[in-house]
C-alpha cells in the first residue's frame, strides 16, 4: 500500500478482538485481523478455578492484552503495511464491563491470591448477578430524587458500572478493600498501551452516573448505598474524565516492541462499541438516528439539547460527538427474535421448500420469499417483541413476547413478518418518543449484521418508521471503523490525520448508495397497526395487566419448586 | 348372532353416514357399515352445474337414501343379523341441514327445472352464506325483545334454520315460491323411510326457534323479517313437533323391500348428531356435562330448570331427553388447533424426534411426550382458543387467537401444551357459566375422535376443570349407538325394546373404567392461569379492545383490494 497513512482501530467485543488497518485518507479498510479470547466469556466456571453463579459472566483481561500482541502484527502484515505508517491508534470496547485494579493497573485477578475469586475478575456488560444492588441504587436514587434516575431513562440497570462495584462490596468486602482502581475495560486497555490512566467520559456518563458540568453523585448518595462507598470517587475511581477524541498517550515502549509500532504512537481516550459506531456511520450532527441492528439493536441519537426522553438508556454531553447531547435507546431482542423463530417456529413446509446450504437448508431466504409477498396488514397478526423483556422505552426485562390474530389458515411466514413488524414497531416507539420532546430523527442510518442479511426487514423499517434508511459502507465494521478514526484524531492533522471526529468522518466514513425508501401505501396500513402495537404496548407493559410478570414469577416458583424436590 | 334382538342407529356425518348394528340387551355394537356421500360436500360447483360463491356448502339428498340403501344390508351381513332381528331404527344427522321440497316430500333439486339452482339443494349445517340474513333476524329480534335471542345465548347464528331460508327467499324468491315444505334433513330421511312427515322437538328448538310451550315467534315477527315470511309456518313448515324417542312411523314398503326388513319396523322421530350422543354416553341425568370432542367441542348438559346461560347455543325443553332442559354450549375450534399447530407450528428438532408412522411421522405423539413432562405454569405462556373465533360463551366469530409470554427459551412443546390448556380454559369458562346460573356440573363424559389419541389433553381437562372424566365405551360411534337407542324405544318394551330412552340408557350405554382424576397441586396452578386466561378472555372478547375484529377487517379490505386489482 506505499506510504499511505494509515490507523488502527482496535474492536473489542464479547468473544473476540478485531484489529483493521483503515487508509487514513479515504478510511479504506485494508486488512483485518480477529482474535478470539482464550477465555471466552467465562459464565461456569473460573479457569481452574470454583464454579460460577448463575446470570454471573466474566472475562479474563489477558485476551485483551493477547488482541493487540497478536491482532496488530497480524493485520499488518495483511494489510503490508509498515509499523511506521501507522499514525495513531483507537480502541472501542464493551461497556460496561469493569474490573478491580492495583494501584499501577495490575487486575486483582492476576495476583494469585485472588486468582480463584470470581469478584476478582472483569466483570462482562452481560454479567447479570447485580440485579438486587441495582435494585437498591434505584430505591435510594429515587428516593432522593438523584438526577442519574432521569438520565437513564428512570432506570439504573444491573449491567452498569455501580451495580457491578456494589455487588462486589455486597459479596466480597475483602475484595473491595484490596482494589485500588475500580475501572472500565475500555480505560484499562488504553492505560495498557501508553502507561496513563485517563479515563473516558463516554462510559463515566452512560454507565457511572457521570455529568460533565458536576461529576458523580454526592458523597451522601454513595454513604445511603452504602457506608464504606462514601468516598468511593476519591478511594476507587478517579476525578477526571477525558473528552472523546482526544489522546490518551504515545504507545508505551514495551508494546512498540511487542507490535513493531514506533514508540509513542497515538492512541486516542477509550470509547464503546455502540458509540463510536455513530461517526463510522457518519453521522455527528442532530437528526440522523443510528441504528446497530444484531441480537439485539442499539439507537443511537445526536441531539442540540438535553432533553429527558422516557427509556434511555443514557444521554451524555459530548458522550458520542464533542459539543452535541448523545443519547442512547435500544431493544434488547431484534435478530435474536428471529434466530428463536428460526429454531423454535419453523414447520416442515417451510424447511422443506427451503434450498439446500452449508451447515442445513437456507431457511431464512425461503421465509423472507413468503413473507415478502404478502402485504401489510394481510396475514391479520400483531406481535410485541418482548421475548428479551423491552429495554426502550419502558425499561423492564419481565416483559415477554405476544402474537395475537391467528386463525386457522395462518402460516408460518405470516408469523415471521408479524415478528419483524414487532422489531419495526418497537423501533418506531422509540422515533416517536425522541419527537415528543423535540429531538428530531430525519432518518436512519444503519449498521451491524442484521441489515445485510434481510431487505424485507429493512423495508419494514422504513416503511414503519415513515423514514429512509441508509446503510454504512462496511455494515460489520462500524466500530472498528470509528475505533480507527478515533486513532486518526488522536494524531492530529501535523501527523497525517484529522484534528477533528468531524473532518476525519467527512473523509473516513461512508454509507452504501441503497436506500431503503418507505413506500406510502404501505406506511398507512402500517400506521392503523402501529396504533394497535401501541394500545398492547400500554395495556401489557405500563401496569394495566401484568400477566407477563406474573406468568414470570409462576415459572420461577415452578423451576425453584423442581430444584428443591431434586 | 343367533335370536339376539338388534336396533339399528343411522349416524349422518358431514362427509358420510354411518350404520351401526347395536343388540338391544345390552348396546353392544355388532357391526357397522360407513358409506361416503358421493357427492360429499358440495362447496366449489354443483354437480354437473354452476360454481358456487365462497361458504356455501350444500349436499345431495340422495346420498342420504344411499346410506340405508347400501348401508344397512351391508351392517347386517357384517353383523350376520337377519332383517326379521331388526325391532327398531334410529337416525341422527348433522343440523341445521335444511332442504327446500314439495309437498310429498320431493327435494326441488330433484326436479329438472330447478337441478341447476344452488337454492334447490340441502343447505349444510356449514353452509356459512347467510350471515346477512342471520345479523338482519339478530338486529330485529333483538329491537322486538323476541324470546330466542335469550334462548340461543344472545345470538341466532346464520348456519340456523331461518338464516338459510330467508336466504332462499332473498336470493331466489322462486325457489321459495316453489317449495311447499323447508324441512331439515333429519326430518326428511324419517318421513322418506316411514311416509310420515312428523318433524321433531330438537332441531325446532335448537335450530328453529320453537319452543314447547309457545311454538314459534309471532307472524309480527316473521313478517317484519320479510312481507312474504307471515305465514311461513303454515306455508312452509308444520305446526305439530313430536319429542325425541317416540316412533314416528314404519318402514314404508318400497324401504322395506330394498333393505330386507320387515316392512313396518319401528322408526323413531328424528335426532341430532351432537345431542343423541349424551344417552349413549350414560347421561341421562342433570350434573354430568357431555363433549363431543372433535375438531370443536360440543357440550351438552341436562338441568332440571330453564336458566339463561351466556353463550348457549341453545337451551330447550325435552331437546336432548324428556323432562328435562338441555343446554347446548361449543368450543369451535379444539381439534382443529392442534391439527393447525402440527401443521404450522412443529420446528425440526420435535419433527427429527418423532417415530416414523404411517404417512409420515407421529409427530403427535413426540409432541405429548415433551408436553406432558412440564408442570402446569412452568412454561410461562397462557394462550386464548380462538383460532376459529369463539362459540360459548362470546359467541363471537371475529375474535382471533392469542399465545403470551413467549422468551428466547420458549419451545414448541410449550407452545401445544399452552394451546391445550387454553381449550381446557375454554371448557372451563362454560363450566363456570353454567354454574353461575345455578345449573352443577359435578363431572364431565366425553366422546369423539379427540379423547383416544391425547391422554394428557384429558388430564388438563380434568386438572383445569377440578371435575373427574370419564369416556363413552365406543369413542367414534356415540352417535349412531344413541341413534339405536332411539330405534329401541321406538320399538317399546313390548317388541323387545325398551320404553323410555332412560331404561334403553341403562341397559345400552356404557362408559370405560378409565377415569382421568384432577391432581390437586396442578388445579390450584390451573386457578392462577385461569384467572389470567380470564382477565384476558374478557379484555379482548368484551369490547374492552376489539384488536381482532380491527385486524380482520384491515386483512378483509387487503384481500378484496388484491382480488380487484387482479
């Protein structure tokens, strides 16, 4: 590739690290390299170690460390491009998914004594064993009317950061009392890299109750919680939260030489997968909602003020782009709901019609064939797509999933383009929540696995949401891509990049020439049942009935009824 | 079968008849014989005629007479029972099936100038053409407070005996004209085999809005439903009605001579499939509630008193067996669920693991097999049986069917076993409707095709009913061994026979030793589904949210705008 400037971007996600190699110019993306964790998601046992919990989910920081030593030499050389035209380097992780630290960063899991202690551990963003300490941080913050509650949509969630800090002193006190840093993943890798510990803002405000004009919560919030979290900030976090965008440091000289990097490389302030996905789409300005749609979707939302929409699951100053409010929305199954129907729901003629392809028979295209030539409204089903509870806006993972309408003479593929219709509506819900306060969303952009996968769910979207759909050039990418981008701003323009997110999106970041555009016939029918999703919505999910929770509670007492006669 | 004394029972089906050799002493079932209709079920085109518009559904007369014809020296041959054995004949046949002839009993589609003409022939019981006239008959008898809108539950249905004559007399006012007698089928095959027309209580009262005491509504009544309609009565029908059990004549020469029974056997008044079925089932007793399980479920049940049930079907003096009140109620769709659920619903893990059977594999049984190894509540979903809309107690043909509380880990098999509870909640909502108006019912009998194959669909019933089942002897004949129940008090003790349809139900009917037993801790489970079932039984089945009929009318107008641009 001559001497074109290139950065790395550095993904990690849950079972795996993948490096890119992006030409700095254009944001080509000329190699890449993954790297699975060793350790995986470590949700039985410990290695070598006790069995775990259930709901606990941990990982082993080591992998991370193995992404880099092996990712970037890899990718490299893939891409044969030289250690020395690498001008910066960005990083994304998960969020939030925190461990415990020594002073100098060494993770408590490290030291042998607290080797088989799981408390020791990174704990995953999909570590779900905190759930009573999130419980108790929204009693207390509700009850004294903590402005955190209203950030996040009037909930804090199991996943985050001070449930996960809490569960810790709950269980382990003796852990608590050993760490000296309590620290996200995405600050640790950084700190990893060029020595220093400058942590981000983007996970301090969408995880940690972070606000920029004023920090954490009061000492006297943290003392309710508990007594010895009082000076929590001061004794287990740190004072200061770095800007996105920024650099973080120069590549520490032990990994210029584990790499073949140039010592002092730039390696930009820690950001999340979601959240760096949003200039990959390029996207930073207001009105263009990103979605990345996979199991699940995340929306993200660039907006010119704050404003408190019901469901978020943050929304944070600068938290995705300087100088604009982020917010973050998502629904907790969308591909996952179809993957369920995939396995669970479909009948033999449907498998049978199906053509022949790697690994079984091409379900999916034989599906989308019959869906796709029915119209809206036709089949007479609507569904809510709360098979993994409803994240927005109503913030409750007790909800599960309904399909309503069926007849005798209803068919399979009518089921499915019910579901995506669900997953389309769920989406819309959370359009018209951002418009009610005056956040507008213009259209949507995006990314992930499920896009490329499904045009009729995509058609769907736009038809549902009344809005075009565009989609990002490398829709599998996306955080790579920002990661990398992130690396080209940290180096500056004097280094070959960009001084700003903003310039280095206007040349890095790019969407395919399809367009999905809502088709008008169709948005009207799909209005008369958005209005029918939305009377179920309210009816199921905001107190009238609550079958679901109680069904939920029926099942528990079964499964718990089973273990204790064993 | 040496001197034995037999009866005959004559069973109309929807697709064939049925004719079954049954020894007096003691209701043993010697023989039977089944002849199809040759022209079945005529819903596409009359034979060698014109195409028929969607739901109508019509048959032959004279595939009726080929059941006696064929069927009855065959049943003795297999039965090796001479004629001269023979004391009585019962019949029972599906209602309302009426028929347009002259006044000698001739059907008009007999006659060449009216053979071509849909309206000459026998209107089936699924003959669904006359919903126009049926909401015209509802709409007036409700505006004049006319006692059968309380008779048939609040609702008279267009499969009843006047939808379809007023659509006779709307759509082809000369085939009106032309008739001197409209006459059910029931009716028609006695006076066929005897020469006497002598019509019977049941279908008048079930069907027809007669009433012992009063007979039928008013020609106030009648004219307001059409000017032409004041003396139909008079005109069209007759005035006397005769009680189940007793003999309408004997076996007219010609029918003697082509059966070779002796001419002048007794033939009782005839009956109804559905209702013939609770004697042969052991009932002739107010407490036990009879089903007739098949695709839907008929519930029948004796009371000692007249009470306005929600719902019913009908309710009628001496309508099942004298002296008593009978209550017909209906699930329609039940069978047919689960034929719907094997078909659409069955992914390929429960297909693989089912044993290879005859035409396939029994994936029934696989099903059962998972099914019936989850606790009641353990699955987290509660579904509502409407896939066929609902019968008793909403009588509602737009509501549509419901599956709740579906997660990622839902499986198929929780799935059917949901679908089987919410028929057993179905039943149960009948059971309590009864009960509200003071009408006990202390056990359930069951018969059809449904209660042999599915062992645990029996124990839900009982589990969610808290009533003991027990099963007719011969499952699949009920009917035509009530209908040589009938033929045997026709005959009278003195013939050999018995006088009243209570000793021929000591002597003839019988029930198997297997009794399915509700299990406490799962009824106390089924309390709680129940009450979900409930809340949302009445949520979308009494206006609360009319979601389905909004849906099937939105899927109503996509049709007929895709049939109008074609």
């Amino acid at each position: 590739m001559g001497k074109d400037k290139v950065a790395l971007g550095i993904d990690y996600g849950t079972e795996s690290g993948r490096v890119v190699v992006v030409r700095v110019r254009d944001g080509e993306q000329i190699a890449s390299a993954i790297v699975p964790y060793a350790d995986g998601v470590i949700d039985e046992r410990l290695p070598k170690g006790p069995r775990l919990e259930p709901d606990w989910a941990l990982q082993n920081p080591r992998d991370y460390l193995l992404v880099v030593e092996k990712g970037v030499p890899k990718a490299l050389k893939a891409a044969r491009v030289k250690g020395e035209n690498v001008i910066g380097i960005g990083t994304d992780f998960t969020a939030s998914s925190p461990m415990p630290t020594k002073r100098d960063g060494t993770p408590l899991c490290y030291l042998p004594q607290y080797r088989k202690h799981p408390h020791a551990w990174v704990k995953l963003w999909k570590h779900h064993a905190a759930q009573a300490e999130a419980n108790r941080i929204n009693e207390i913050g509700r009850a004294r009317n903590e402005e955190f509650i209203r950030i996040y949509g009037g909930k804090y969630s199991s996943e985050w950061f001070f449930s996960k800090l809490l569960q810790v002193l709950d269980e382990a006190p003796e852990i608590y009392e050993a760490m000296d840093r309590f620290i996200e993943a995405a600050d640790w890798i950084v700190w990893q890299l060029t020595g220093v510990e400058k942590r981000n803002t983007c996970t301090a405000g969408y995880k940690a109750m972070w606000v920029k004009s004023r920090g954490f919560p009061t000492r006297e919030f943290f003392r309710a919680l508990h007594p010895r979290m009082e000076n929590v900030v001061e004794e287990k976090l740190t004072e200061d939260y770095f800007p996105l965008g920024g650099r973080a440091g120069g590549l520490a000289p032990a990994w210029a030489r584990k790499t073949s990097l140039p010592e002092g490389t730039p390696v930009s302030i820690g950001n999340v997968d979601a959240h760096v996905a949003v200039p990959a789409c390029g996207v930073t300005e207001a009105g263009s909602l990103v979605m990345i749609m996979g199991t699940s979707i995340c929306h993200m939302l660039l907006g010119t003020n704050r404003q408190m929409v019901e469901g978020m699951c943050g929304t944070v100053e600068d938290g995705i782009v300087p100088g604009l409010w982020g917010y973050e929305a998502g629904q907790s199954a969308v591909g996952d709901i179809f993957a369920w129907f995939f396995e669970h729901g479909v009948p033999e003629y449907i498998w049978k019609g199906a053509r022949p392809s790697a690994g079984g028979r091409d379900v999916t295209a034989e599906l989308e064939k019959h869906a796709a030539a029915l119209r809206p409204g036709e089949s007479g089903l609507v569904a809510l797509d709360w098979w993994n509870g409803n994240r927005s806006v109503l913030v409750d993972v007790d909800l599960t999933g309904v399909i309503l309408g069926m007849t005798l003479a209803t068919r399979a593929e009518e089921i499915y383009r019910a579901l995506i219709e669900a997953t389309a509506f769920g989406t819309r819900t959370i359009v018209e929540a951002f418009e009610s306060k005056g956040i507008p969303v213009k259209n949507l952009v995006a990314c992930g696995g499920l896009p490329e996968k499904n045009r009729l769910l995509m058609q769907i979207f736009a038809d549902v949401t009344g809005r075009e759909i565009r989609l990002a050039k490398n829709l599998q990418t996306c955080s790579a891509l920002g990661a990398a981008m992130h690396g080209a701003v940290a180096a500056g323009r004097a280094a070959g990049g960009y001084d700003t997110i903003f310039e280095a999106t206007e040349k890095m970041a790019h969407t395919q020439k399809l367009v999905y555009k809502p088709r008008q016939g169709h948005r009207e029918i799909y209005d008369r049942l958005f209005k029918e999703y939305q009377t179920l919505h309210d009816y199921f999910g905001r107190g009238a009935n609550d079958v679901m929770k109680r069904l939920k509670e029926l099942k528990k007492s079964c499964q718990s009824s089973v273990v204790s006669r064993q």
